[in-house]
C-alpha cells in the first residue's frame, strides 16, 4: 500500500472500527515509515524469542526469576506445580498469594519490556521488601519454559479477575513487535481474595521428579530459609512497617491424577542438630547469642561485643544483623547413627553459614570450599580442639539492608569489603566459637592441647613381650606338673586366659607403635624437605638482603638528592614488601610441622594460599602468574602432611623461575586443580626452556639438576639461581609414598613445560574421620 491508501484505511478504520486498536497501530506503524523528515527505533517481535534463550539459559533461572517475582509482590506462600511433565508438552502451575495486578500494571509492567517500575519503586507496597526481580527477565523466562502462557491475577479491591493468554510462537521473527496482539479479559467472581497464576502449557524440556528436587534445592539456595525478625515493629526512613511473615515455596508434581510432593531435605536435617546457635545486633550495635540443646540441656544466653576485651564496646558499624547455625557432632552418640553419614554427605555440599541479603542469597559465602568465616582454618590449626569447620554447621545470615550499607561487587561475586563486613566476621565467628566451648565444657572434652589428657598411654612394645614371655613360662611349668587335680587344671585354664589376654594386647600394642613408626618415618621425610626449602630460603633471603643493604646504603650516601632518595625508597619498600611475603610463608611451613597428624588436604585452597604468598616475588621477577583454575570442588587428597603440598609447590615453583631465567622468554606460571574418578590432579605449567626428551625421567633423580653448581660465595656475586638436585626426588618419594605420581607431560598451550601431579583423592571415612 502507498502513503495515500494508507492514509484512506486508517480513516475508514477511525470511523468505522474506532475499537481495533491493533489494526490503528499497524497502519500508523506504517505511515510513519514515510516521515523522510525523521526515524524511529523498531523492534522485531522475534527479540522475545532470542531475549529467552540468551538471557535465561537454564531451568532454574527461569523458574527462580519467577518466584523472586512473587516475593516482589508480597508473597508469603507459592505454590509450584507440574502436571504430566515427564515428556516435553507438559503444564506448569506458578501460584502466588501475593497483590496481584490490576490492569495498569499488566500493561506498564509485565507486558512493558524493560519496565522502569521497579527502579520507581525500589521496595514492596506492604513488607517494604527489597525488589529481588531482574528488571524484565520474568516474561523471557515464561517464554523460556513454555510455548502458551495464561495470567490470571487478581488485587484486594477487585471483584473481579483479570485474564490475559499470550502464545509466543506469535512472536515471529519478520513481524513488527507492535504488531502482536494478546487478548485480555475480565472473569467474573474472582476465586480469591488476591494473587496471580501462571499456567505455562507445551513445556519445551521434560521435568522429571529429579529435576525438580534439582529446581526446588536451587531455589531453597537462593532464597533465605525462614526469617528471623522478631515480631516488633521496625521503622525503616522513620515510617512503622507490617513485619514481613517469611517467604515459602512449595513443588509438586502431579502425575495421572497423584499429587507427589518434593520434600525440604535440608528441614529435616535441622531437627537432628546437637545445637542451635542464634546471635542478634539490635539497633544500638549490642551483640546478642542463644545456645540451645534439648540433648545436651543446654539454654543459656549471653553477649558479644565489638572488643573482647571490653563487654560495653558495641558493634559500630552493624544494626540489625540476625543468624542461625546449626551445629553437629559427628561420630557420637548426638547425631542418630543411622542418619549420620547421610548429613555428613548433604554437609559437604549445602553446610557452612550462608548470607543472605533482604531475603536472597549473596553468593559466593557459604558455597563448598568459601571459608568467609575463616571455620575451616581455624579447626587446621588445631589451637581449639572441639569440632568447628564448615561441615559441622548448617546454618545462615540475615542482613536486614534497606539502606545498601553492604553492596555487592561489579562482578556480583561477595560484599564490598568494608568495616561493615569485618565486623559481620568478627561477630559471627566469636560467637560460634563461644558457644561451641559451652558444649565442650558440658560434654567435658578437651578445648585446648595444654588441658590434661583423660585417656592413658599404652606401655611398650619391650616391657609387654617380657610379660608375655613370663605368663608363658609359668604355663610351661604348670603343664610339667599335670597331676590332674582341679586346683592345677583351674590355675592352668587361668594361666592360659592371661596369657591370651596379653597376646591381645600386645597386638594391639603393635599396631599402635606400627602407625607411630610410619608417622616419624613420614616426620624425617618432612624434616628433609623443610631442610631443602630452607636450602632454597637462604638463597633467596640472600638476594632480598643483598637488595635492601644496597639501596639502604645508597639513601645514606645520597640523602640529599630528594628525587633519587624517593625512587629509591620505593624501590626499597617493594623489596621489604617480597620479603615479609617470603618469610611469612615459610614461617607457615616450618609452623606446620608442629602438627604431627596427617590429614586430608584442600588442594585449591592449598594452592590459593602459595599463590597469594608468591605473587609480590612473580612480579619482582617480571613473572605473569593467574590465580589457579578449579576444576571441581571438595578436591581433598589422601591424608597427608600439611607443609608436604607446601614444599612440593616452592620446589616446582623455583625450579619454573630458573627455567623462565635460563630461557630469557616472557616469564609465565599457570596452576590447575582437578579430580578424575578417586584421584585429584594438579598440573604446573611454565614458559621456560623447557625439558629435553631424554632427561624427561631423569630429573627426578637424586643429585641430577639442570643448573650448573656453584660455591655459595660465586652465588652470592653473580647471583645465579642453582639447584641441589635433591628437590624434584624429594617431591617424588613424598607422593610416592602416598600412592601418587609425578612425571612431564605434554606442554599446555603457550606454555614450554607442564610437570603432571595426582594423588588419591581422599575416601568418605578418611572425611568422616577428620570431620571434613
């Protein structure tokens, strides 16, 4: 049609049809294409097909963007439903009682692409709760789900329900957006007083009753368990609001008429802890906590302040802080037997203290292996006995924030950190401890390493095999004298009883001294290492020494000259810097070795922590050096010593830096963790001169290296980097000792060499014997 036609047809439509709005729209739509004066933005309906697929890739997202719009809409309770949903073609159900929608916002909110009504209204009518919708993703992700979906919604001051049904496969690519009409309709006797429902009918993916458990724990994850306000009144902005009852989501699944209803596993859990731990921060920043235990009848209350030192200092920069842990004992007569590996295995999944912000989850605090708390290193250090890592709590924190005192970071990874969140540790963690020392003190255990030891000590292996022996021959005599009496047949049958007795316990006695023989055997191959680590240090403390002593004595020359005595200091400062970084590590390793127990090791976090210690001296020696990839999480080796993992990092570590040395290349270190079937990996990779075919195996020889020998005193005037030879067989004989392995293997991409680590990946009762 031309301009004029056009012209002519949205006249006769005015006049004739004045209530075919979407007919008036597509012919001005139309006409305005002919304005050579001016142009306009246009948008092709087939955007909500890409905008589903792009924006919400995955189930769970959608139906989460889903719930958070009911908490947005003052929900207490939805109602999640999947009817016949085995195979592709399903219906699901999404029933909240929250306000509802009247007319105008159907219209300016869900049907209003990118709708600014939340940025106008940051918080909700009636709970004043935080908006937790993305702006705009709730219709994409209906459109993700289900080819037809059907709105029933319904507000307090209505009589009636409004209904609206929106096929997308009307959105079609090649068609003006505008253009998509949705019929919308009023229902008369409204079935309830407020709330809306969705019906998503031609469901694209099959939901089995696994999958939706898998949708209803990531929902359960993202959303606060229950709240733990007080039911008082709350001002916000100087304005009384009605307390927020909690937000809940209930899953079903209805297959030929059965209604099968998803179970809250983590609930159930709860109600087996020894303890409850609660801790509250009023408005004056006063700390509070509460200890319960029905098994151990335990119900007391104390207070926590800012100072522990000073009961009256309060918590400045915290108002309004609530949290809940759940504490478990495993291994003993507190948690029901039957259950306890069941928890245990849920624990290294979904246990620890989780953080949630007005009602949704902040991630990454709580995740497997995010020790925000600092639980997990506090129990390896072992200076406070009773059980307190991550595993032994459930539990989360509640932070009422109208204000954004705790904003999230760019990357939406954690909070910002500030005095606000140090506070939040410092407050949680004292308080855990604190109660946890009550328990211990009740169950009268053993808090710290200097209290007395309740169990005895078995005697040698020497004086029992001479007692033994002694019970044996007064056996052999009594035998010589068979007289056939019953006083001799008693004293005999007693002998022989004794002497059984004995054996049993020198069996035992043996066992005993055979774990203590293989613990000093792997405390002299430790002390080795420490020793060639040392070795390694004193090279290193040399050259940071030598560094500082010259430029110490050129400020002393040269204190004059202002601009050269800044550069200088910097240069000094940097130095110190690498340094406090060196020796700070190596105080680490030489402290472990107090430790003489092996248990399993966290191997990325193992390798984190060398990669934070070694970053001052990589960049020193113009070294690029990433933070390591995870490859999986719980990546907990077979038991080992704590400074093994550290002396075999510094090793591979060194022996990188001299080959980046020698090879004059572009200095660069790349570390991966991972776990393939029962063992966990790490592969270490440099871009130094690589390794030779012919000496791939002979480099962990004893006394073989690479590097030419030198007398300490060359090293120290040309300062040059050389090797013992001793290091890479000491590090092979360690995970050698643990049934690992280690060898060259094929270079990663851009990289010249990558030396290939595994060893056993630590089984359950390894875990559950460390409580880990």
């Amino acid at each position: 049609m031309d301009e004029n036609a056009i012209r002519q047809e949205l006249v006769r439509v005015l006049k004739e049809e004045p209530n075919d709005y979407g007919r008036i729209l597509e012919l001005s739509t139309k006409l305005s294409g002919f304005d050579n004066d001016n142009i306009r933005f246009s948008v092709d309906a087939g955007v909500i097909d890409r905008l589903g697929s792009e924006l919400v890739a995955r189930q769970e997202t959608a139906v989460s963007e889903l719930v958070k719009n009911a908490y947005d809409a003052d929900a207490t309770k939805v109602n999640i439903r999947f009817e016949n949903s085995d195979n592709i073609g399903g219906t699901l159900y999404i029933e909240d009682n929250g306000t509802g929608m009247t007319r105008q916002q159907l219209i300016n909110g869900f049907m209003r692409i990118s709708s600014t009504s939340k940025i106008h209204n940051p918080l909700s009518d009636t709970y004043k709760r935080k908006r937790a919708g993305q702006k705009g993703i709730g219709r994409f992700a209906v459109q993700r789900l289900g080819e037809k979906l059907t709105i029933t919604t319904q507000t307090v001051g209505s009589e009636d329900s409004l209904v609206i049904t929106i096929n997308w496969n009307d959105y079609s690519n090649d068609i003006d957006l505008l253009a998509v009409n949705n019929k919308i309709h009023t229902k008369l006797n409204k079935g309830r007083e407020c709330g809306t429902t969705l019906k998503i009918e031609l469901l694209k993916d099959k939901w089995s009753e696994a999958s939706i458990r898998r949708i209803y724990n990531y929902v359960g994850d993202i959303l606060q368990p229950f709240p733990l306000s007080e039911i008082d009144d709350i001002k916000y902005n100087g304005e009384d609001s009605i307390i927020d009852p909690g937000f809940k989501v209930y899953f079903f699944k209805i297959l030929n008429g059965r209604q099968i209803n998803i179970a809250d596993d983590k609930t159930m859990v709860y109600n087996q802890a020894t303890a409850t731990i609660e801790g509250t921060i009023d408005n004056d920043g006063k700390g509070i906590y509460t200890l319960e235990s029905k098994k151990l009848d335990i119900d007391e209350i104390g207070y926590v302040s800012s100072d522990p030192d000073n009961d009256d200092i309060p918590f400045s920069e915290l108002k309004n802080v609530k949290f809940r842990a759940y504490y478990f004992i495993y291994n003993s007569d507190l948690v029901p037997k039957m259950q306890d590996s069941n928890i245990r295995k849920l624990a290294r999944t979904q246990g620890g203290i989780r953080l949630y912000r007005n009602g949704f989850r902040v991630l990454p605090y709580g995740e497997p292996n995010n020790d925000w708390l600092g639980l997990d290193a506090s129990t390896v250090k072992r200076s406070f006995l009773p059980v307190h890592a991550n595993i032994n709590f459930f539990g989360f924190v509640e932070l009422i924030d109208k204000k954004n005192e705790f904003n999230e970071t760019s990357s939406r990874e954690g909070l910002v950190e500030t005095e606000a969140l140090i506070q939040l540790r410092n407050f949680i963690y004292r308080t855990i401890l604190t109660a946890v020392v009550k328990i211990a003190e009740v169950r009268n255990v053993k808090i710290v390493s200097g209290q007395k030891a309740i169990d005895g000590v078995y005697e040698s292996v020497e004086v029992r095999i001479k007692n033994i022996a002694f019970t044996l021959e007064e056996l052999d005599r009594e035998l010589e004298k068979d007289s056939g009496s019953v006083e001799i047949k008693r004293r005999r049958k007693m002998k022989i009883q004794r002497a059984q007795k004995e054996i049993e316990e020198l069996q035992k006695a043996q066992e005993e001294e055979k774990e203590q023989y293989l613990k000093e055997r792997s405390m002299l191959r430790v002390l080795s290492s420490v020793g060639l680590t040392i070795a390694l240090f004193i090279h290193e403390v040399k050259d940071y020494i030598l560094n500082m002593n010259s430029e110490i004595n050129f400020l002393l020359e040269k204190l004059k000259s202002e601009e050269q005595v800044f550069r200088r200091l910097q240069i000094l400062q940097s130095n110190v810097e690498t340094f406090k970084s060196y020796t700070s590590y190596f105080d680490t390793v030489i402290s472990q070795n107090v430790v003489r127990n092996l248990i399993p090791i966290e191997l990325q976090n193992k390798v984190e922590e060398f990669w934070e210690n070694t970053q001052n001296d990589a960049k020193k020696s113009n070294i690029k050096f990433e933070k390591p990839l995870r490859n999986g999480n719980y990546l907990f080796s077979t038991p080992m010593h704590p400074s093994e993992w550290s002396t075999i990092l510094f090793n591979l570590y060194t022996n990188a830096k001299k080959a980046i040395k020698r090879s004059k290349n572009k200095g660069e270190l790349f570390i991966e963790c991972g776990k393939t079937d029962n063992r966990i990996f790490l592969k270490f990779s440099d871009t130094g001169d690589g390794i030779n075919e012919e000496i791939k195996d002979r480099i962990f020889e004893e006394f073989f290296t690479t590097s030419s020998p030198n007398t300490l005193d060359n090293l120290i005037e040309s300062n040059e980097v050389t090797g013992t030879g001793l290091g890479l067989k000491i590090v092979k004989d360690t995970l050698s000792s643990y049934g690992g392995r280690i060898y060259v293997d094929e270079p990663k991409d851009g990289f010249s060499t990558t030396i290939y680590i595994e060893v056993p990946k630590a089984n359950d009762k390894e875990l559950d014997k460390y409580g880990l």
